[in-house]
C-alpha cells in the first residue's frame, strides 16, 4: 500500500493497482453471497430455450434496437469528429435519443460521451431483452419462473457498466479530479470492508446501540437464555389499564422498531398511554445451537405474555408481532387456545405470513433439495449465521444493497451517508439450526401452519381458527418478503373479527412510517371478501401514516385509564438492567 501523502502513482502502478483492486472486490462481492452461493442446487439452470413465435419476434425487436442504437451511434461519432476538426459534418447530427430514466447512468458524464453513451444504452438493451425473455421460456411453475428471474436479474445487474472502473466515467473523472486520491480511498475502504466481511452501507460510527439508536427509557425485567423483556418507562400520566407485548422477528435485531426517537414505533406507542412490553430475542452463539420451534414458542412467547401478565396483574393484555415475530406470536395464541387459555385480549399482526402459499422472493429458494441439505448440517444442532441470511435479503435487491456501495465506497472511494435503517440491516441476528431447518419446511416448504390439526407445536395440535380475539392486520403494497395479497389470505385463518389495513411502500419502510411524517399513504375500510383485489378495489385511501388509525383501534382493548406505573416490573421480576440490554448489543 503506497505512502497516503505520495502523489498521484505513475500509470503502470495504477493499472496494477487497480487489478489487484477488482480481483478484491470480486472478493468481497463472493463474500457477500455465502447464502446464494449455497442455494446453487436450488436454483435452475439456464438451458437455451426452444425458439417459440414470442421469443422469435422478441429477438427480431432486440436487433431492430440494436442495429437502430448503432447507427445513431456511428452518426453522432462523425458528427462529433467533424466539430473536433472545425470541418462541415459529412452528416447531420442525429436526433437526440429518448432520456435514460435509470439513477445508474443518470450523470451527464453518460451522456456526454457517444461511447459510454452507447454501452449505457446497449447494456439497457440487453438487460431488457433478457428480462422479457425470462417471461417466455417454458417454465415448470411459478416458483421456478421466480427462480429464473432471480439467477438472470443477478447476472443482469452484475454486470451493468455503471460497476466497473474502465466502463464508468464517472470513476474516471472522479479519479482525474482527484489526482488519484479517489483510488487508494476506494483501496482503502475495500481492505475495511474486506475485514468485516461485508460492504458498508452506512457510516457505522455514527451510530451505537443505546446510545442514538434504541434509546426509549425502560428496563430489562426478565431474561432467559432464549430472551431479554424490556418495560419501557411511562410518558404520561395515565395509561392504558392492558399493556402491551410487542414480538419482533428473531431473524432481526428488535431496534427496527425503536430506532430514533423521530422514526420509533416503540416510543410512539408509549406516548399514546400504552405499558409497552418487547421481546428482545437473543443473538445465538454454539450455546443455544439446540434451541427449536417450540422452545421459542414456550420459553419465548407465552412466557413474555406470562410475565407481562404477572407485572401487570391482569388476565389478558393486547399483543403485536412484526413479520417471523407475528408468526411466532400466533402459533404461541393457537398453542395457548388448544390448551384453554385466553391470555390476549387483541392481536396486531404486521406484514407477517400465516399462509405460506406464495411466499414472497425468499420462498423461490425453498425446496425439498434445500430443505434436506439444511436439516442434515444444521437439523440437530448448529447456529446458522446472521451474514448469511443478511446476504440472502441483499442479493433480492442488488443494486439497491451490493452495487451501488460496491461502485461508491470502492470505485470512487465515498463513504456511506449516515442512515440508520442501513445500519440495522448491516447488525444481523444468528438463528438456532433446529429452530431454523424446522421453519424451513413446515412454514415455507409445506405450509402446514394454515392447516387446521396439521401442525403439532409444544404438544397441540394448532388451528388458527381458534385464534380467535378482535385482531388489527397491516402489509404492505410494495413488500416483497410478505406479499401483501399473502398477508390478506393469512388474516383470513383467524377466527376473530380482522381489521385490514394496506400501507404503501415497502416491508420496513411500509412499517416504519412515523405519523409525524405526513409520507405516504395507507387503504382501509375495504369489503371483507375472499379476494384481496376485490377489497382493495373498495378500500377507501387515506393520506399519512397508518400508525394513528391503529391507535385509535387498539384503544379499543386497553380497558380503563389507570395512574401510569411509578416503578418497573415488580417484587418477582425486578429490573436487571437498562434498556435496550445486553442482548441487542451482541453481534453475530
């Protein structure tokens, strides 16, 4: 590594530098994809398909393209040329071509060049061509269309020009600009990363835990080896009489939910007059490897919702889960009703799957073949790694989660904004491989949990019809984890009355959008039909956040106004430590 204060290198130096540098990157890019890399079994490959009369005229329109691009090509190059060299163009200049909408190629560097403006433009091409032909190939199901769109998406945005040095103008004028700076910059910020095993997304040091990021006051006032609870301090001075027990996902770090004090949904809901209660799941290591299903249901779930009805002294109190957490909090509810027990006055279920029928972009990877390959390594105990499924999600939306860091932080060697949420994404949560190959096949593989009596969990036989209180469901129009249409079908296995409510956006962002905020949109009041198409085309749209019609809702199950709490937990379940714990704290 040369002397940071050295000048510019002579050009042999950076040309083996910048070798050296893209053969780390495709390093790191590799590292990134342990979970891809290991669902190669699962993923089709790529036969050359039959030619049909759709894929003939298809490619008939790809060529038309390209000979038209071409062409328009060869005559801005003469004309330029003949302006270079003060003489009349042989041709007149071509008309200009449509705009390129894509925020890849959107610098005027693309377009100020017929070079760079061409391979942009032949790259789009291309990509379009392929993409269109994916929907034209024979395929066996749905699930292996999915499978195709994904292998040729990540071949597609792989290899954009817009993520290579001697393709990217924008890298070679920032590298001249800077007399070279922005290389051993991007040299530099690659060896980082390369160290942590992963691409920053954000500036980490701008941000701790319990410090800026999960800082709503409370107390830990419980613990086992499976989970922390957290009681969170009161902000006014009466509060609902039923608290309230919220059930992130255990796949996540739970601060998604409290990030700062202007985006938590936490604190918001403590400043409507709740007693909030949270699961704070723990980051697994070798210890808790034999940890399963039903241990997460029994010493998780229903002992929070013991607990917090022991500090509370009260028969039932109103529960939430998010996403894996609102399938685990209803499996724990149809556990607890098979037995006779009435614990949960209202249930809020955010963008969580009950029914596993079209499971969203993470189920195109799960099959028998996978399913096996996981219950063989990790089915009796092991720890599958939080990198790993934090690499799964990101490669769903690479240029989004990999290239656009990989072209910034290496390519022209910036660093990540500050951006919470990306700093949540980057500290992933280990999961139990008992726990892990188990949800695999009898929720994603089988679907068995909306099956009334097909599941057996902690001795009872579940049916989601006996989950039976008043119960508040949100998704999200544009999420591609939970499937909204896939969120109504799963509301509609409860056996209570279901409250319906799509926001706009996506699976975080369609969740964590803070009233104050006055963004987006949300649709409620639609009829109660088997069709999820048919409410939404009677639903009625409301501008803002979805958050105040769910307080006005849950306000409904809080029971009376009582004297907010003067002290946390009580004589049994005294506080152990502050909020947010040591658990969250924990990396994978």
């Amino acid at each position: 590594m040369p002397d940071q204060s050295a000048p510019f290198p002579p050009s042999a130096d950076i040309a083996a530098a910048m070798q050296q540098f893209m053969q780390n990157m495709q390093s790191v890019f590799q590292a990134q994809q342990p979970g891809v890399a290991g669902l190669e079994g699962a993923l089709p490959k790529l036969p050359l398909p039959p030619m049909t009369p759709e894929l003939s005229a298809l490619q008939k329109d790809w060529m038309g393209q390209h000979a038209q691009l071409w062409q328009t090509f060869i005559e801005r190059s003469r004309a330029e040329a003949a302006v270079k060299q003060q003489a009349p163009s042989a041709t007149e200049a071509p008309p200009p071509m449509a705009p390129v909408s894509d925020r890849r190629f959107a610098d005027a560097s693309w377009e100020g060049s017929p070079v760079y403006d061409y391979m942009r433009r032949a790259y789009l091409i291309n990509a379009g061509y392929l993409k269109k032909m994916v929907e034209e190939v024979p395929a066996e199901d749905e699930k292996a269309r999915q499978r195709l769109r994904y292998m040729v998406g990540q071949y597609v945005e792989a290899l954009a020009p817009s993520n290579y040095a001697a393709t990217n103008p924008e890298v070679i004028k920032t590298a001249l600009e800077t007399g070279g700076e922005s290389i051993r910059q991007g040299i530099q910020n690659l060896l980082g990363d390369m160290d942590k095993g992963r691409i920053s997304m954000t500036d980490d040091a701008a941000f701790e835990v319990g410090r800026n990021l999960a800082t709503t006051p409370g107390a830990v006032v419980f613990e086992n080896e499976i989970f922390q609870l957290i009681q969170y301090s009161p902000l006014t001075d009466k509060v609902a009489q039923r608290p309230l027990l919220m059930v992130p996902p255990s796949i996540n770090k739970f601060y998604i939910l409290d990030l700062q004090a202007k985006n938590s949904f936490v604190r918001y809901a403590v400043e409507q007059g709740n007693t909030v209660f949270l699961v704070s799941w723990r980051n697994v290591k070798a210890e808790q490897g034999h940890l399963n299903w039903d241990d997460y249901l029994e010493n998780g779930v229903l002992k929070a919702i013991a607990v917090v009805q022991a500090i509370c002294k009260i028969k039932q109190i109103n529960v939430l889960g998010f996403c894996v957490g609102g399938t685990m909090l209803t499996s724990a509810l149809a556990v607890a009703r098979g037995l006779g027990d009435n614990p949960v006055k209202s249930l809020t279920l955010l963008t969580t799957l009950l029914d596993f029928s079209d499971a969203g972009e993470i189920g195109m990877f799960v099959d028998e073949a996978m399913v096996q390959a996981r219950e063989a390594t990790l089915g009796k105990g092991g720890v599958y790694s939080g990198k790993e499924l934090a690499s799964v999600f990101s490669s769903l939306r690479p240029n989004d989660l990999i290239w656009q860091y990989v072209v910034g932080n290496y390519l022209k060697g910036s660093k990540p904004m500050a951006f919470d949420l990306l700093y949540w994404n980057s500290d992933p949560t280990n999961l139990p491989g008992p726990f892990y190959a188990w949800y695999l096949r009898n929720m994603y593989l089988e679907n068995s949990l909306k099956v009334p009596g097909k599941l057996e969990m902690c001795g009872v036989k579940a049916d989601l019809g006996k989950v039976d209180m008043p119960a508040f469901i949100l998704a999200a129009r544009e999420d591609h984890i939970v499937p909204w249409r896939s969120a109504y079908d799963s509301s509609r296995l409860l056996g209570g009355e279901k409250t319906f409510v799509l926001g706009a956006s996506g699976h975080i962002a369609g969740v964590v959008n803070p009233a104050s905020s006055g963004k987006r949109s949300h649709w409620l009041q639609g009829a109660q039909t088997e069709n999820a198409e048919q409410w939404l085309d009677s639903a009625t749209e409301v501008k803002g956040s979805w958050w105040p019609e769910w307080t006005r809702w849950l306000a409904t199950f809080g029971g009376r106004k009582v004297a907010a709490r003067g002290r946390l937990g009580n004589d049994e379940f005294s506080p152990l430590e502050s909020a947010p714990g040591r658990y969250v704290k924990e990396r994978a």
